[in-house]
C-alpha cells in the first residue's frame, strides 16, 4: 500500500499567519484583517520554534470577551475564560493542546488530517529538522 507523504502535495509558500509569541494579540487580529487569505494563526518563539496555533474562532472569542459582547458565562469552559480573558499577547491565547500541531515534510498525509481532526484546526504547520515553521498545510490541499 502506497501511503502519501506530506511532501507529496506540500506546496512552498504559506496561507497562515506566523507571530512571535509576545505579539500583542490586536496586532494578530489586524494582520489577520489585511491577510484575509490567511487561515490559521502560528505562533512561534524567539527561536523561530512552534508554540502552538491559534484559530480563528479563538481570536473572535477573544473579541467578544474583550468587549463584553460575550459574557464569560456563555464560555462552556472556565479554563478558556481565563485563558482568554487574561491574554494579552499571542503567546497567551495558544491552546496547550497545540504545541505538537506541526508535521514534518515526510509525516504522512493521514497523520496531518488526524491532527487537523483532533485540534479541530483547518491546518497544521509544517516544520523542517530543527522545528522552524516553513509552511502550512491545509485539509484543502489534500
């Protein structure tokens, strides 16, 4: 059985936003807002090395705590309140579960797609050897 690497349909270039961790996360929103091809938010280290991922629905949340649209008790849950409402910077709004998002060039096609599933993201990173993000990789491409 042939099994398709992610380098089979991995195309260079990048259709998601890639923020140091100390951004502030008004600043993610903005880039977001003059990127509208951008889909996913990646958020890196002073290292260059993947923290995690930020989904757009994090960032409208965010939003809506923030300006009191959403009131905290309409958040199914009490972590992400806090989480949330206490983030500043991009950093702050990672959700832990995230940091292992990434996939390398010769990771398989299914193990992207079940990281896609099980974060409930609409891509994953794309890492070379040393943990640097060099692209995306969207459920679309596949």
């Amino acid at each position: 059985m042939i099994s398709l690497k992610v380098r089979d349909v991995y195309r260079s270039g990048m259709y998601s936003l890639v923020v140091n961790k100390d951004m502030p996360v008004v600043d993610v929103i903005k880039g977001m807002i003059e990127n509208p091809i951008y889909r996913g938010i990646f958020v890196v280290d002073e290292k260059n090395q993947l923290m995690g991922v930020i989904t757009q629905r994090d960032l409208i949340v965010w939003a809506k705590l923030m300006s009191g649209i959403l009131p905290a008790k309409d958040v199914e849950d009490i972590s992400k309140v806090m989480r949330l409402s206490l983030s500043k910077t991009a950093g702050g709004l990672v959700r832990q579960e995230t940091k292992n998002a990434a996939v390398e060039l010769d990771d398989s096609i299914n193990d992207a797609l079940d990281k896609m599933i099980s974060l409930e993201v609409m891509g994953v990173p794309v890492v070379d050897k040393r943990g640097k993000v060099i692209g995306d990789s969207k459920y679309s491409k596949f």
